[in-house]
C-alpha cells in the first residue's frame, strides 16, 4: 500500500516542491537563527543567492557539534512556547543533541512515518509491539504514532523484560515488530529458551527494524530466526533529523525510499565535502525542508550510501538510498586499513556454525594495532580440532576481506552481552 500520493509525483514536481521549501527554509534560518546566519556571513552566502537546488552546495555543512556548541536551544528557529516535545540523544560523548517539535513538526513526522510503515507492509489490521525504548530516544514515539495514524494496535512494550515480551506476542497475537535487529534476534532466542518456537506459535509476520545497521547477512538471520515468510524491512532516521521516518524500504528490498518532500539528500566526499556524481557512494547530507523548530541545512549524518535514482518496481518514485554501509565515524582505520565492522558481520555469518553475537576489540601492543574478533559459536562442541579448524578459515576469511590478519575467538553459545537497544560491537582500547 502507498500511503500518499506524493510518493508518486514526477521528478520535475518533486523537484518543484523541495526548490520552494528550500528557499521558504533558508530565508526562515537566516533571519531567526543567529548561528546559522554566522555560518552563512562567513561562506559568503546570502539567501537570495539560492535560485535553484544545485545552488544548495554554497551552503555551509552542519554537525552535529554545532548542536553541542549551540546546546540546548540556540539552533531553534522558533520561540520555546511554541515547542510541544523535546527529545535529547543520549550524550554518551558530551552534551547531547536537543531537537524540538512544534504541533506541525509532529504531525509532518507522523506522517513520514506512516508512509515507511506501509512501505514495510504494516496495515490496519496489525497489531504492533514497539520494543524500542520509550523517553528522549525518537524511535519509540516515532513509531507509535505512525502506526497509530495507519489504524494499527499498539502495544507499547517499550524494551527489556523478555520473556513478558514473547507472553504479550502470544496472547496478543502480535503480527508486527519493531525492534532494532539485535534485540529481534534476541526475542527469539529467549522464545526458544522458554519453549515457544517464534515460527509456529507465534503470528509476527513483518518486522519494522531500525536504529543500527541491517546487513544483509543480518537479515537472513532474522528470516531463520522468525521464518523465511517474514517481511523484514529496514527504516532510517536520526532524531537530529526528526527521528525515525526519512527513509524506509518496501517489499522490494532495494534500497530506503526516501521522503524527498520534506528532506533533500546530497552525497559527499566526506574527506573534501565535495558533492559526488549521481550514484557514488559517499557520506549522506541531509537538508530538512519542512521542520519549524530545527531546520537543519545540510547535515552531515556521517552515514555511508548512495542514492538510486532508477525507478522501483512499487510504483513510488522517491529517491532510495542503499542500505548503509556503515558510518564515517565508526570506520576503524588499522594498521593503515580501513574496516567497517558490516564487513566483519558478513563474514562471520557466513559460516552457519557462528551465530550473530560478536564483539571487535582493538587494542595497541608497542606501536602496532591488534584486531581480534569474539564470536559466539551455534552450539558447544569438545573437539579441539574442530574448533581450530573453524577459527582458521573464519581467520582466512577475514583476511581476504579485510586485507590484514586478526584473532579469532571461538566462544560457547550465550556467552556474549545482549544487547535491549542498539548493539555495541566495538570495544577500541588503543587509547588505555
């Protein structure tokens, strides 16, 4: 089902609506946002000279240090009593990032989030389980109300407490999911422990996944945990953005339509912030169009895509954005070689004696970095040559992949963290 019918308009009237509300966008921050006026003074832009979407690349980059730098609300473009939510990152690195809402602002989100959910196959007749956290983080909330417009049932199960997650699965008849990809994974294998298979005895027939990296390596994981007929579809958003519902997949599977009448994506090289040709990869920069409180210009998600402009098979014709590779930020550089951990991920779960629970952990010994991966093995086994002989060719493996060896870890099943939220997959000691 396609919620709206602008995800289906023409590129020239696609094109029409983001050049108005980009100029409408610009004229707004430079006169209410002093920062963003600053920024702009010193680029030596004026408002007046964005004529056209190609001129969008005269604008300064935003980061997500200037939401820092500007904590809590000096990047707003509208006075605080006209803000009705407030949602906050974590701050895990310093201040976090503040992002507001007017009563507009939610309901332009809602609606993003409607569109994903159907692109995702969510329907009226769902009933929804939101095993995302509920508070500061935009992911619960985002798709609570998404759904909620689309007519599903909610269960707002929020995280954590498993085994009462899979009770309320099985007594509600749950037949959708929202989860980031671990913790779905996770669901399942405590199903199993406590005797409830999630393919026969339980109804999730679509899961709605977000907030990390959905390999596609991942996803076959989540089709032999929950059943092959599943519908597993990945969405993205960040709350500096709005929160989950700039983009999402349907059931092609080929790529995340993204919402071009309320963001305008660019892809950089992240090292020269040059803009690259159509259909290069490189660093997703974002320009919010419709946002009252925090109309954010050309930020810098740190996210590594590229978009596809070719038309889908569903019939909307928004632009996508290939899954992600991975982000700028957590690209481990090694003894010279840059490493993604998605390529440590698909080479791990191509061996179907590893199960997808991990951990990278990068150390420093005198002036040379070390690699070693920990991953958790299906089932036990005693037998040192086996065990050997599978390290070996993971190790192998990882080497042709990664073009520089690593320590392999074999460890006994459910030995590893779970993870509720988003996983942590990386522990880099190099600075202890």
């Amino acid at each position: 089902m396609i919620w709206s019918k602008n995800e289906t308009l023409s590129r020239a009237e696609i094109e029409k609506i983001q050049l108005e509300r980009l100029i409408e966008t610009i004229n707004r921050v430079y006169e209410k946002v002093a920062p963003y006026r600053e920024k702009m003074d010193k680029a030596g832009v004026k408002p007046t000279d964005i004529k056209s979407l190609q001129d969008l690349s005269k604008l300064p980059f935003v980061t997500k240090q200037d939401l820092r730098d500007n904590y809590p609300y000096g990047l707003f473009a509208v006075p605080t009593n006209e803000i009705v939510r407030i949602h906050a990152s974590s701050g895990t690195t310093g201040k976090p990032t503040v992002v507001g809402y007017t009563q507009k602002d939610l309901e332009v989100w809602t609606e993003c989030v409607s569109r994903i959910a159907c692109m995702g196959g969510a329907k009226k007749e769902d009933i929804a389980q939101i095993c995302f956290g509920y508070g500061m983080f935009t992911g619960a909330l985002g798709l609570h109300y998404g759904l909620e417009k689309i007519g599903a049932s909610i269960v707002p199960s929020s995280t954590g407490n498993s085994e009462k997650q899979i009770m309320y699965m099985k007594d509600f008849g749950t037949t959708l999911l929202v989860a980031t990809p671990s913790y779905a994974l996770r669901l399942a294998e405590v199903a199993r422990e406590i005797g409830v298979d999630p393919k026969k005895d339980l109804k999730v027939k679509i899961g709605l996944v977000g907030s990390e990296l959905l390999t596609d390596a991942m996803r076959q994981e989540m089709y032999k945990a929950w059943g092959e007929d599943m519908l597993v579809t990945s969405n993205y958003g960040m709350s500096e953005l709005m929160g989950p519902g700039v983009s999402g997949e349907c059931e092609y599977l080929d790529g995340m339509h993204i919402n071009e009448d309320f963001f305008i994506p660019e892809i950089i090289n992240p090292e020269t912030g040059e803009v690259l040709p159509e259909g290069e990869k490189g660093e997703l920069v974002i320009t919010c169009i419709s946002k009252e409180a925090l109309p954010l210009i050309r930020y810098r998600t740190k996210d590594i895509t590229r978009l596809i402009y070719e038309p889908c098979k569903c019939g909307r014709t928004f632009v996508r954005m290939e899954n992600l590779s991975g982000r700028s930020d957590d690209m481990l550089k090694i003894r010279g070689v840059n490493v993604f951990p998605s390529q440590i991920e698909e080479v791990i779960l191509s061996f179907s004696e590893l199960g997808p629970h991990y951990e990278i952990i990068v150390e420093r010994e005198g002036y040379n970095d070390k690699l070693s991966i920990r991953v958790e093995l299906v089932s036990s086994t005693d037998s040192f040559a086996v065990l050997e002989n599978l390290s070996k060719k993971v190790r192998n493996k990882l080497k042709t992949i990664l073009g520089l060896d690593c320590k392999v870890m074999l460890e006994s099943p459910n030995t590893l963290q779970r993870f509720e939220g988003k996983a942590k997959r990386i522990r880099d000691l190099r600075s202890k």
